[in-house]
C-alpha cells in the first residue's frame, strides 16, 4: 500500500510541475496554439522529470538488488511506479487536458487587472 501512495505521489509531483509550467506560460502570453504551448512548457520540464526519475530509478534498482527479501516487493512496486508514472506525467496527462480544452487555448490571464485597491510601490 505504501509502494502505491508513493507511486501516485510521485507521479502527480511530476504531472503539477508540468502544468504549472503550462500556465505560467499561458499567462507570459507565449505566442501559438495551446498544442505548442504545451510541447514548449513540456520540453522545459523534460529534463527535469528525467532527471528526477532516473536518479530515484537508480537509487529504488539499487535498493532492489542489494535490499533483503522484505524491501524486495516495495522496491519492485516502487520501480514500476516511476516508470509508468513519468510516462502518464509526459505523454496521458498533457493529451488528456489537450482533449479537455478540444484544442483551444484557454483564457488565463488575459483579462486586466484591478489595481484600484494595491498598495503604493516603495522605492
């Protein structure tokens, strides 16, 4: 049970940093469709979740092989885990908003601000 809290963790870190980095660039005003919006703000992040998933990989493999016969299932579960979890954070997740929004580019942070009440700037 722990293996599996631990895989949908990991897998819903990596899934958040890519869609915020969808709308930080949403909001930026990136120029182009929101499909090469999305496959901008994904090849930023790529190396990332690459990274991140490679380096717990290794350490879970290791854990895997020299662990004892108890850590072995958790090990096993946990490296199955990463690997579907950076896929779904890579290529479900990102598809799956791609048909939530039909293709359209949603309208975040495209309407003016109201700065009737902000406080003054300090220089």
């Amino acid at each position: 049970m722990a293996a599996i809290l631990t895989i949908i963790g990991f897998s819903t870190n990596d899934t958040i940093v890519i869609f915020d980095r969808i709308r930080e660039d949403l909001k930026l005003g990136i120029r182009g469709s929101f499909k090469e919006v999305m496959n901008q703000a994904l090849n930023q992040t790529l190396s990332r979740t690459i990274i991140t998933s490679g380096t717990v990989f290794l350490a879970t493999l290791s854990l895997f092989i020299f662990g004892g016969g108890e850590i072995n299932d958790f090990a096993f579960t946990f490296l199955i885990g990463i690997i579907t979890g950076t896929y779904s954070s890579i290529y479900i997740a990102s598809a799956l908003v791609l048909w939530w929004h039909k293709g359209q580019r949603p309208q975040i942070g495209t309407s003016p601000v109201a700065l009737e009440n902000a406080a003054p700037a300090r220089v």
